[in-house]
C-alpha cells in the first residue's frame, strides 16, 4: 500500500526518530538534553531538508516534506555521531582524522547501518508520494510525455521463446530532444498453462527508474501503461548500506564469539614407553 494510507508511519516514525539518540545514549548514565544539544545540527539539516522538498514538490502529499526530513535527519544523525566521537571542530583536522580511524568498527558499522536506513526511506517515501503515472492508448509513432521524459512508440514485434510466444513492444526514450535508451516491454503467454504475463521495459537512473508497460490490443492501437518512480535506487542502496554496516559491526573484535573447545586429555602410557 501507499506510504501515506499504511501503518508504516504511526509504527515506525516514532522508532525512526529516537534512532540518532541510541549511539550517544550510556547504559544507565543517559542524559537526552546533552544528546538533543549534540544533535542540533542534524535537526536543522533535517528541517532545511523538509523546506527543499516542499519548494521542489509543492503539490505532493502534505506529509512527504516529513518523510523526506526523517530519511535526512537519520543521516545526519549518523555522521554527527562519528563527528562526535572524532571530536571534529573541536580538535585540529589531523587529531579528529586520527581519532576517526581510531574508532572501533562497531561504530563505524552502526553509523553505516543508521545512514543506509536514512536512505532507504528517502526513496520510500519520493516513491510513495511523487510517482508519475501515463495511461495512453498508442498508434505507431505516438509519443507519452511521463515527467519531463518523452517515449516514443515504435511497434509491436512476435517473438518466440522457449516455451512461450510473446508480443514485444519498443519505445525510444528521450528527453529534451536526446535520446537515450529504447525500451522493451512485452506481453508473454507461456505454451503449456497458457498463462499471460506482462515484462516490463525499466530503465534506471541515479534519480529514479521509468517503467513502460505493454497492455493489450485495442481498437486504435494498445494500451501502454508508463511510470517514474523518484529515488527508487535509493531503496536498494540503502539496503546494501545498512548490509555493509552489519557486516563491519561483526568484523569488531569485541562481538566476535569464541566457541569453547575441550580440552585434549593426556592418555597414560606404561611405564618405560615414551609419551
């Protein structure tokens, strides 16, 4: 379901808001103004972030600024923590970059793992809020505008597979006049369950990914069906992020586990044979 119509907000924000505050808490000798005072700076990073996405998306969902603040306060969170503990502005640059690689893994891991969570919900929620759908029926030749990117359609070609036959339908993706990928998306029908299935055509960006869908024929041509999700790389790099985060977090030396081994016992020879 939509990022905005599910559960995930009322459950998760709340967890994701107090998820800075844990590397700076001590076990029994916490202090949450000292830490709110440490995390200032990402909070006003967070804020200036939410200002941007309402400039930049004005018309989007009245809660997407949110989402977008709390996917930056979780980075912010996390560099701040490792500025904290390196004493960054607070001692010369080569101290602080000394204190830096000092730090043990575990820290570098949690920060890693705190960041790719902060960037898997930006593109969480830019996917949620601002995806772009097109719904056209196209002729040979028709062009769909979808977020600034203009697809043209250049056909419907059979294909045979191994075991299915397939219509392929290609379109020339451009923008400003430039093109810059032909697309392939398909409707297949496997031979033996004479099951219809439909392939997408995707093309990603560092920014997004544009989605082309081939729907059936139709008097006029056929029904295409094309999408631009926002950031949506972002959700799988921040899933490696947090990934390479965990797997840092268990090279530390302190959480390794040694599985104990029994002992050898000696066995008794007799008497005037060597050991």
């Amino acid at each position: 379901p939509p990022f905005f119509n599910s559960t995930f907000v009322p459950l998760m924000v709340p967890l994701l808001l107090v998820v800075p505050f844990g590397p700076f808490l001590s076990w029994k000798r916490s202090d949450v103004l000292a830490v709110s005072q440490r995390l200032a700076f990402a909070a006003f990073i967070a804020i200036a972030a939410a200002a941007v996405a309402m400039w930049l998306k004005s018309g989007g969902p009245l809660l997407a600024p949110f989402g977008m603040a709390l996917g930056v306060w979780l980075i912010a969170g996390a560099v701040s923590e490792l500025a904290f503990r390196a004493k960054l502005f607070r001692e010369p640059i080569g101290v602080a970059y000394k204190r830096a690689i000092g730090l043990p893994r575990s820290a570098w891991g949690g920060g890693l793992a705190h960041a790719g969570m902060g960037v898997m919900v930006l593109g969480i929620v830019a996917v949620s809020a601002w995806r772009v759908e097109e719904v056209a029926v196209m002729q040979i030749g028709d062009k769909l505008e979808v977020a600034g990117f203009e697809l043209q359609f250049d056909g419907v070609t059979p294909r045979q597979g191994a075991n299915y036959h397939e219509q392929v339908g290609r379109f020339i993706a451009s923008e400003e006049g430039e093109e810059f990928a032909v697309l392939q998306a398909s409707k297949r029908i496997y031979t033996a369950q004479q099951i219809p299935t439909t392939e997408a055509a995707i093309h990603t960006f560092w920014t997004g990914d544009l989605y082309v869908v081939l729907g059936d024929a139709v008097t006029g041509g056929y029904a295409v069906r094309a999408y631009y999700n926002p950031l949506a790389p972002f959700i799988w790099i921040g899933a490696v992020i947090m990934f390479v985060g965990g797997g840092v977090s268990l090279s530390d030396r302190r959480y390794r586990v040694g599985a104990p081994k029994a002992a050898r016992t000696k066995v008794p020879t007799p008497e005037g044979t060597p050991a």
